[in-house]
C-alpha cells in the first residue's frame, strides 16, 4: 500500500503541546514506515519546514528543522511541474477545494496512493482508489 502524508501529520509528530495527536501521528507514520510505501511531496516538506521554525512551539533550529527534512526525503517525494499545477486547478473547480489542499491531492494521486493521511480533507472521501483518513479521528477506520 502507499500512503501519502499531509505536512500537518508529520508536524503534529514534534509537537508536544498537542500530546494525544502527536502519539496518534507518530503511531500512523510508525505503522507506515513498517507496512507500507510512503509518499510525500515538495509542497510537504516545504510547509513542513517552515511550520517547525516558525510556528511549533518550541519551534525547531534550522539545522534540526532541515536533519528532519533529510530523514523525511528518504521517502518518495513528489516534485511539481506545470503539468501538476494544471492538473490542481481542475481539482479545485472539480472538488470546490482550497488551493493548497488540491496541491496535496493532486500528488497524493500521482504517487498512486491507497491513502491520504491528512486532517485538512473529509474523512473517508474517496477520490478514485485514494482514500482520505484523518488518523485524529476516534472511529477513523483502518486504511484499504
């Protein structure tokens, strides 16, 4: 299966203010790392590293910041082209969706995932063989 993970899942992994979402992401990144293929994008690490310096409190160094951006682009990252930026516009018109959600989706749907982890989209909302899963969610059922 290949799982795709929205920057809000992976900061809530360092964020210690937030206690029961920081173990519900780090038990969902843990099981993926283990079962399945992860998949992440440009625009994800990006936002990730910018939240982490600038708004997690205590925030990240930018040497620890960016330690974690290389640990992350040891998974299969997503870059951006005009094509995909074309292909998110048709998704916001589609979908009626926010402009930086269509961009997660549009690369969730390039990597081909199985599932989108992410707590900015409507849980269980299918896009094709994509299923979105908010991991935050008490009755969030398994992935397919």
């Amino acid at each position: 299966m290949i799982a795709f993970f929205d920057t809000n899942i992976l900061v809530y992994m360092l964020d210690h203010s937030a206690s029961r979402k920081q173990d519900v992401a780090i038990d969902c990144f843990s099981n993926a790392v283990h079962h399945d293929t992860i998949a992440l994008s440009t625009q994800v690490l990006q936002e990730f590293y910018n939240i982490t310096t600038r708004k997690l409190r205590p925030a990240l160094s930018a040497q620890e910041a960016q330690q974690q951006v290389r640990h992350l682009c040891a998974f299969e990252v997503l870059g951006s082209a005009a094509t995909t930026i074309m292909t998110a516009m048709d998704i916001v018109q589609r979908y009626q969706m926010q402009w930086w959600d269509a961009l997660i989706l549009e690369a969730a749907l390039r990597a081909k995932a199985d599932v989108l982890y992410t707590e900015d989209l409507q849980h269980g909302q299918r896009f094709g063989a994509l299923t979105v899963v908010n991991p935050f969610l008490a009755s969030a059922p398994s992935p397919p």
